[in-house]
C-alpha cells in the first residue's frame, strides 16, 4: 500500500506519516521506483499511534506503546499499567485546570465590567503580594508558571 493509501487507511495524513516515520516510530518499506510502501503490519501501527495520539499519549508514549504491541511477550499488565499512568496524569491536569478556573473566576468577579479604566483584574495580575500559582503539565514533563 502507498502512502497515500495509507494515509485513507489510518486516517492520518500523508505528511504525519512521513513525520511518524522520520521519528524512527514506523518504518516502512521502498520500492524501486522510490515509493513507499506500507504492510499491512506498519498500518496497524499507524492506527495505534493514530489512536494513541487521539487520547493524549505523547509521541515517546507511543514509541512505548509500539514497543509493548510489537513485543510477543509484553505482558497486558504493562500496557494497562502505562494506560493508568496516563489516567492518573490526566487527573492531575484537570485538577490544575480546575483550579485555574476557579482562580479566573474569582478574578472576573472582583471586575466591575463598566466603562471604566480602573479594573481590578488586571490589579490583581499586577500585585506582588499573594502572587497566584499554577502549573500547565506538558507531556510527561511539568512547567511550573507564577507571576512573580
């Protein structure tokens, strides 16, 4: 099968299959006349990163996650256990989002919302004391963000 064959197959567009490929996570096979050529082991690879991705599994995740499908003995625990994982940093996320949320919305409380130029949201942003925290979690990596 061609690229863009595959491309159809997975759902996935042929440029994010040349990038899968160029990460070293597929590989697939070139015929003499330069095209590339796809088995349909390769498309079941494509379709898990495809489906990986879609559910917020980073890119090294999915390495992981071809690792264990192409290993004949990975253990289904592994791969529930990495699941889990990926739940459990999910969790974390909307928790700090949660927590953002309920912080902006203290915010647009505290503002009138007149025509004003006084606003005490942005009095607020500009305070030094009682500097708000937050973390965005990207990946597998956390950054930690605050205004002081």
């Amino acid at each position: 099968m061609k690229i863009g064959q595959a491309a159809q197959t997975t759902g996935l567009s042929a440029k994010s299959i040349r990038y899968y490929e160029s990460l070293g996570l597929v590989q697939s096979e070139r015929l003499d006349n330069g095209y590339r050529h796809y088995s349909p082991q390769c498309l079941k690879e494509l379709q898990l990163v495809a489906s990986a991705r879609q559910v917020g599994f980073s890119l090294e995740e999915c390495r992981s996650l071809l690792t264990m499908f192409n290993n004949q003995e990975c253990r289904s625990i592994d791969v529930k256990n990495q699941v889990l994982g990926k739940v459990a940093q999910i969790d974390q996320q909307v928790q700090q989002l949660t927590s953002i949320r309920t912080t902006l919305l203290e915010l647009a409380e505290r503002c009138i919302g007149d025509e004003s130029p006084q606003c005490a949201i942005l009095q607020n942003l500009t305070a030094r004391q009682n500097p708000m925290r937050f973390t965005l979690v990207e990946g597998e990596q956390g950054t930690e963000n605050s205004n002081d």
